[in-house]
C-alpha cells in the first residue's frame, strides 16, 4: 500500500506510518528497498516481561563479533542458521545459561536461546526513529482513528446491510467515499471540488 501510496504522490521518498496490527518484517523490508522509511512500532508479543524475565530487549547485539551480551554480562554466540516462517534466523546463546545465577529471571529452559532475523537491523533502524518521534504515534490517532470512529458512528450499531465480501467492499467503500467528499468539502469547498472532479 505504502508503494502504490508512492507512486501515486510522484515522490522519491515517503514515510509510511501504522500502528503495531500492521508490523510484519518483509514488508518493512521491501518498504526500506522501495525508498520508503516505515514507522511500525513492533507488537509485544513475548510474556517475558510480565512474568518477570528479560526479554530481548534485555540482550546488546554486537554487529562486529556477531554476538549478543547478556544481563548477566555473558556472551552469547552464533550456534546455527534455520528458516522458520519464510525467515532466515540466526540463533545465539551462551554456554554459561547451566550454570547462571540469572537463569530464573532469563528462562524456564537450560538455555536462554534469541533469534536474530538476517535483517534485523532494518527493524532495529526503524525502532531507533520511532524512539527519536514518539509523537507520530499521538498524531496518527488523530488522523486516521478520528475517521474510524466516524464511520462507525455512521454506520451504527447495526450489522452491514449487504453479505458476502464483495458487496460488503461495496459498501464500506461508499461509506469511505462519501467520508472523502465530505471532507474535501470542508477543506476546498464544493466549486473547487466538482472542478477537481470534471478535471
């Protein structure tokens, strides 16, 4: 979407702004090769933190020695390469976990073992601009979360009129267009608009 969003500005660069529902690596990816700086913050997924572990956040990557340092302050090193879920992940951990005074607060197994995408610095990248612009976040609400809660409030409480997929696009996307000429009314006013239509 961020590419066909691209096209259609006539732009080199772009920044493409979601929330966490849309984060999916090969897609930021593709977005960062496209010329395209993607803000998706990455979904908490791990209850680690909340058990009270380290999660892997807790773990520094060195780029150079392609290593991770653990809390406990040892190294965890490169063990194997597998491809899970079209991914390629790097798989580290440290030989000291038996024996770490630590292992309760990293991990209910003998080894704490962290997973590393080959790309992973393009997530880390994209997490370093994301803290440098928290407000991004309080801005999207604002801008896209307001249509939400209009077009429901449009819609109602009540189920779509239409069933079946194609006649419910049909009508969310009339739902959306009259959304649109709405507020390009408000913006521009009607004369503008209809001379933005016939042109």
């Amino acid at each position: 979407m961020a590419t066909k969003a691209k096209h259609a500005l006539g732009v080199e660069h772009m920044t493409a702004l979601a929330d966490r529902g849309y984060f999916n690596a090969p897609e930021i990816l593709a977005c960062e090769l496209a010329g395209i700086i993607p803000l998706v913050p990455k979904p908490l997924t791990s209850n680690s933190k909340a058990e009270g572990r380290f999660d892997k956040r807790d773990f520094i990557y060195d780029p150079q020695a392609d290593t991770y340092q653990c809390p406990a302050g040892e190294t965890a090193t490169h063990r194997f390469t597998a491809e899970e879920n079209g991914l390629t992940l790097h798989k580290y951990w440290s030989s000291a976990c038996p024996a770490c005074p630590m292992r309760a607060k990293c991990t209910t197994a003998s080894y704490r073992r962290i997973s590393r995408w080959e790309h992973e610095n393009v997530l880390e990248t994209m997490q370093l601009r994301l803290n440098a612009r928290p407000q991004v976040a309080v801005i999207r609400k604002q801008t896209v979360e307001h249509v939400f809660g209009t077009l429901k409030a449009w819609l109602g409480t009540t189920p779509l009129l239409t069933k079946t997929l194609p006649k419910v696009r049909a009508e969310i996307s009339l739902a959306v267009l009259a959304y649109n000429m709405k507020h390009m009314i408000k913006i521009v006013g009607i004369p503008r608009m209809m001379q933005a239509i016939a042109a």
